[in-house]
C-alpha cells in the first residue's frame, strides 16, 4: 500500500471513527470515548486535510466548524407545507380531539404515540444519496430559509446516514434546540464578553440558526430531535414509531421519550405524568404530542389548511418551579403603597428567568410565613408577575427571622401608616423618591409605554444616580449618562435609547395610562383617547366635560383634573412634549369632519353598531360622545325607544338625528 493510499484510508477511517463517536453520544446517549479522545481525532484528521486540501470534501466532520459567512438566506419552497399543531390545555380537549379521530374512522382501533414537545425551532432537512443536500427553516409553513450551512455544524445532525441507502431521496422533519445546561454556559460567556443574554433556549436556539456566520454557530451548543420522515421516504413503514426507529438507524438524533398509548385515556395519563417529569430533562419542553401512530389512519385523517386532524398538542399549565428567597425587600409603589418582595435565587420558569416575586403585603407574607432562606413554590403564567405560591417547610434551615412591615419608608424614611381595617401599608410623603421610582416603572410597564429593558431594578439606579426625577426626564438621558451605571454595558444602554425611542410613538391611549393618574386605568384611558384630539384637549377640559363622558364618572373625573392642575404634572407633560412624545390621539391626525368638534349624545338602541362602535367612530371623526344632554350638546342621535335624553334634546332645541343620518355624517 502506498504512503498516499494509507493516508487515504486512513482519513476515511477517521470521518467513520468521528461519526461513530458522534452517533454514540447523540442518538444513543451511550459516549464510549472522552472528549479528549474525540478532539485528538478530530485534530489528526484536521492536520491530514490541511495537508491534503484534495481529500477535502463537504460532508467531512472537520466542516461542522463552519464556512465562509452567508450574504443573506436563500428562501425555498417547502415541497410539502409544515403546517403547526393544534394545541389543547386539558384532559376534556384531548378527548374532544380523540372524538374527532374517531368519528372519521369509525369503528376502527386507533393507538396513539405520545411524545415530548419540544420547545425549540422546526427544521426540515432533505439528503439525496445519504446527504445532508439542504436545511430549511419553517418560515411561514410554505417557504423558510436555507440554512444549511449552518445546520452542517450542529454535531447532533448527520451529514451522511448510516444503514442501507434503499431510497435516494428522504425528508426529515424536527426540531433543533439548545439543553439548559448549554443555554447557561452560552450566557455566562456572553455577559463576560459584554453581550446581551439570551432570555431563553429557544431564543438562543432561533437566534443562533439565523447568524450569519456559521463559524460562530458552530460555537453554539445547539442539538435536534427529529419526528417526522416526509414523502416517499416513509413508505417502508407502516406506523410512526416504525418511522422514528428507522430514523434512528438512518442516524437521526430522536427523542427516547416516545411511547405507545392503546387509547385515549392512556394518552391523557402519559401526559399528566409528564408535567412532573420535563423538569428533570434538560432540554426544554412545553407540552406532549399526540399523534395517531397508524401511518395508513393518519394519511386517511388528512389536514386542514392549517393542521394535521391525525395530531394536537397538549399545553403543560403554567409552570411552577421552586428557588431559594435571599431576601424581602420593600418597594414602594407610585401611590406610595409598600409592596415586600421576595428577591431570588434566580431560576428559569416559563420561558425567562425570574428574580424577584411579589409578596403583596403584611398579611400575605404572614400567611406563607415565608422568610429569607426558605425554599419556596413560584409560578408564573403568561404575562402575570411571579408569585410565591408556597413555602416549602421540611427545606427550612434553623430559625430564621419572620419578616415584619418597616414603620418607615425604606426610601425617605418618613414614618408609614397602615389605616385599620386596611391591607396595605404607605408611605404619605408626596416628594418620596420612591414613589417617584414607582411612577417612573408605570409609564415603562408594558401596558402603558412598553419600555421594555426598563425594570424596577434600573428605574432605581436612575433616580438614585440622579439622572431621573420623574419619566419626564427618562427623554433626557444621553448614552454615556446610562453606560457608567454599575451592571450595564454600552449595549444595553444603547438598547435602552432606542427602546425609549420607539415609546414616543406609542399611541395616546397608552400615553394617558402611563401618566399613573389615580382611577385611570388602560380602559379609562382609552376612552379619554377616544374622547379628546390630544392632550391639550384633555387639559382644557373641565370636571363637568369629563363626567359628562360615557363610562367616566365623578370620582374620575375630579381625580383627572386634580392631577392635570398640578403645575408638577404639568411640567412633567411640557417634557415630554419637548422630547417629542407623540400626544395626539387617532381623530387628531383626522381631517376635518362634519363631527369635528361636536359634542354628540347617543340615546336608544342603535340596530347596525354597538353602542361603543358608534362612539369610537365618532372620536375617530373628531367628536365627542357624551352621557348626558346639556346645553353644551350640539347632537343627539336617536335609536329606537329612547328615553329622557330625546325629550330634554327637544326641549332644549338640539339637533336630532338617527341612526342613518349619523352614518352618513361619518361617511360610513
Ligand atoms: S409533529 C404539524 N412532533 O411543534 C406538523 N411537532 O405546532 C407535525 N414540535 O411546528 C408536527 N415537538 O415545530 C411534532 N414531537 C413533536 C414536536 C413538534 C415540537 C413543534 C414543531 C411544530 C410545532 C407544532
């Protein structure tokens, strides 16, 4: 054998050697040799390749470390469309969906596979004669993104499958994510390169598929399951779990956590179960699957436009999880209410991880007897801030201190009173800084401006460093003021600026919310929106104006003009109009209408609109509707059996119209 042939195989060995090793480790779980043994593989056949760039080819394991960067991302054009999955939240919709099978096959057996969901990013991946030819992203179900080059480095993907190669074109279907415990370690570098984390695995994961350069990605630790073999290449089997274990030994990654469940209701257990166990699993998982495993039945069940009828996911509730209290903290709130918080061990639940949790007041920390040190229950759900659920006691260690209610304010330390007979406890000081923090971390809340990035903890940097008094000044801050703050990188400054950037184009309605005027909530604030062409209009308005206002009553109204008489709010208003907030409402940017202007009554039952769809149509127009006939009332719109309004309307001698007429002032 010649020293050029030897070394030939000897390459050829190495990649089979690496693929082994690579099979091992992903598909199997069952690592037969050190890391350290696989880099000295991997090395040698690195310094043969490089010596003999001829012997290169592009499956070679030593690619995984990836390309050239990319351009942009090819769009292509799914041969069969990824659709999604129906998803249901309870053991009742999951026997719904059994129904439904069975009412399209009836009389016949159905067996069921239920499977992990994996909370990751779908990927469709297509090999011609055993490989790796192209990587699609889902996109929108009909075309995604090739992104092969970058699906090459993921070592968990096989370039080149293993077994008989009995068809020459196969399509795969599955998920790539990134395990929690590569997500952490991608994190910690990351703040130690001063880059932003990422807030969840599957962020990581998503972002980490669209980098442009695949060498970076192949720093990533991302990994797949795959679920689904598409087109001819399934038709040796007759089932799904045939389908996966031929794609396990086609060399695919697949997840061991799949079985068979003989009917519906053991399907519902399965997945009960796992609600429990995925916390142990180190990848994240968001629900279960439940598929029809008959290939034949499935194919006869079909889809819609939208989902398979043959499949449903079902959703875990919100997820509890458990962490240690370091401490409780008192915040004081914008009306001077003191809220203890629990500041936390920090864990990952439902997609972010959470810091800190709302302990409400006195009497909720006593009823979970929580102190610093416990172990407790937190849960969070949707957008809902956590919440400490309970205090896991057999963890307690010693005696710790009960927690109690400060008789000062933690912030100005003015004394606090707790009224008798009330929950809450507060702080009176008008001017405490603390309830400007409070204020400031409203208008950010995403209910209102939606600053995102700007939470309690930086709000009080800002006002404790003096660069804010109130959100007034959020405008104001200038990168370098926000990049000598302790904890925060110039990137995150930066982000922080163009968050607040894109806040003074928030529509009015949030604006008003954000202002934190007592009793104004989003849907008050709303119809002040609708009300008034901006936030002059709402300045000028009187108490009367305001009450007269459908939905808007007296307590309302007075505390709208208490807050808007105040030359400190005023001031506030005066910066935020400078900074180039926008405070026009939808009707403003309106031409002039016929309606521009007017006060309008509505009165009687409307037959084409609601009620409110006719007062939003009138705001739109520039009007205002109003509750009730005064002299100030320039329309009334009559619907059918109207009452006392049409009667003072008559005898005051206002303009009377109907429904029609009103239609054809608003053009509609
Ligand atoms: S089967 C309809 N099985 O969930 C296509 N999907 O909303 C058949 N997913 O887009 C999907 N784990 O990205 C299937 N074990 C699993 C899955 C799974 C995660 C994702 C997939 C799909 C989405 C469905």
């Amino acid at each position: 054998m010649g020293a050029k042939k030897s070394m030939r195989a000897r390459v050829a060995e190495l990649r089979e050697l690496i693929r082994l090793h690579d099979r091992k480790y992903y598909v199997d779980h069952l690592p037969e040799i050190t890391d350290g043994e696989y880099d000295a593989l991997m090395a040698e056949l690195a310094g043969l390749e490089r010596e003999h760039p001829e012997l290169v080819t592009s499956d070679s394991p030593t690619r995984r470390v990836g390309g050239a960067p990319t351009e942009g991302f090819r769009t292509v054009e799914h041969a069969v469309p990824m659709l999604s999955l129906d998803n249901t939240y309870s053991p009742e919709e999951l026997l719904a969906f059994d129904a439904r099978v069975k009412k399209r096959l009836p009389d016949e057996l159905v067996e069921y596979v239920v499977e992990p969901k994996l909370d990751g990013i779908s990927i469709s991946l297509r090999y011609v004669d055993g490989r790796l030819d192209v990587a699609v992203t889902r996109g929108d179900g009909t075309r995604g993104d090739d992104v092969t080059a970058n699906i090459r480095t993921i070592r968990a993907i096989p370039t080149k499958l293993s077994g008989r190669r009995g068809v020459s074109e196969v399509e795969v279907r599955g998920e790539v994510f990134m395990p929690r415990s590569g997500f952490e370690r991608l994190n910690r570098r990351r703040e130690s390169d001063d880059a932003a984390p990422f807030v969840n695995p599957r962020n990581a994961a998503a972002g980490s598929l669209k980098l442009r350069d695949p060498g970076e990605v192949a720093r990533r630790p991302l990994e797949a399951f795959f679920y689904q073999i598409v087109g001819g290449g399934a038709s040796r089997v007759a089932t799904h779990l045939e389908a996966i274990e031929l794609m396990r030994a086609m060399g695919f990654p697949v997840s061991p956590d799949i079985t068979l469940a003989a009917h519906i209701e053991a399907a519902v257990e399965r997945c009960q179960e796992w609600d429990d166990r995925r916390r142990d699993l180190d990848y994240e998982v968001d629900g279960m699957v439940v598929k029809v495993n008959s290939l034949e039945q499935q194919e006869r069940l079909g889809s819609t436009t939208k989902s398979p009828r043959w499949g449903i996911a079902y959703k875990f509730p919100a997820e509890a999880v458990r962490t240690v209290v370091r401490d409780i903290e008192v915040q004081v709130g914008r009306t001077g209410k003191l809220t203890p918080v629990a500041v936390l061990e920090p864990v990952f639940v439902s997609g972010s991880t959470v810091s800190r949790a709302t302990l409400h007041n006195q009497d909720e920390v006593e009823r979970l007897d929580v102190r610093v040190g416990d172990t407790v229950a937190i849960e969070k759900g949707g957008e809902v801030i956590p919440k400490v659920i309970e205090v896991v006691k057999s963890k307690r260690l010693g005696r710790p201190r009960r927690f109690r209610m400060p008789e000062t304010c933690p912030v100005c330390r003015e004394p606090v009173v707790r009224p008798d007979g009330e929950v809450d406890t507060r702080c009176r000081n008008e001017s405490c800084p603390g309830r400007s923090m409070g204020r400031i971390h409203h208008f950010a809340s995403r209910g209102a401006m939606d600053i995102r990035g700007l939470g309690y903890a930086l709000v009080r940097q800002l006002v404790d460093g003096g660069l804010v008094r109130d959100f007034g000044d959020l405008y104001r801050i200038e990168v370098d003021d926000l990049a000598a703050l302790p904890r925060m990188g110039e990137r995150s400054a930066e982000n922080l600026l163009a968050e607040l950037e894109k806040s003074k184009k928030r529509p009015l309605a949030k604006l008003i919310h954000g202002l934190g005027i007592r009793h104004v909530g989003a849907r008050v604030a709303q119809v002040l929106a609708e009300s008034f062409p901006d936030i002059g209009g709402l300045s000028a308005a009187s108490e009367e104006d305001l009450a007269a206002i459908e939905e808007i009553g007296p307590a309302i109204a007075a505390s709208i003009r208490s807050f808007l008489a105040s030359p400190r709010n005023a001031e506030v208003l005066r910066k935020l109009d400078s900074a180039g907030v926008n405070m026009r409402g939808r009707s403003a940017r309106q031409r002039k209408t016929a309606l521009t202007g007017l006060t309008v009554v509505l009165t009687g039952s409307l037959v084409r609109v609601t009620r409110h769809e006719a007062a939003a149509a009138i705001a739109e127009a520039g009007g205002r509707v109003s509750s009730s006939v005064s002299s100030k009332t320039d329309l009334v719109v009559v619907g059918g059996d109207p009452g006392s309004k049409h009667r003072k309307a008559l005898a005051l001698g206002i303009k009377i119209i109907d429904e029609t007429e009103l239609e054809e002032l608003l053009g509609i």
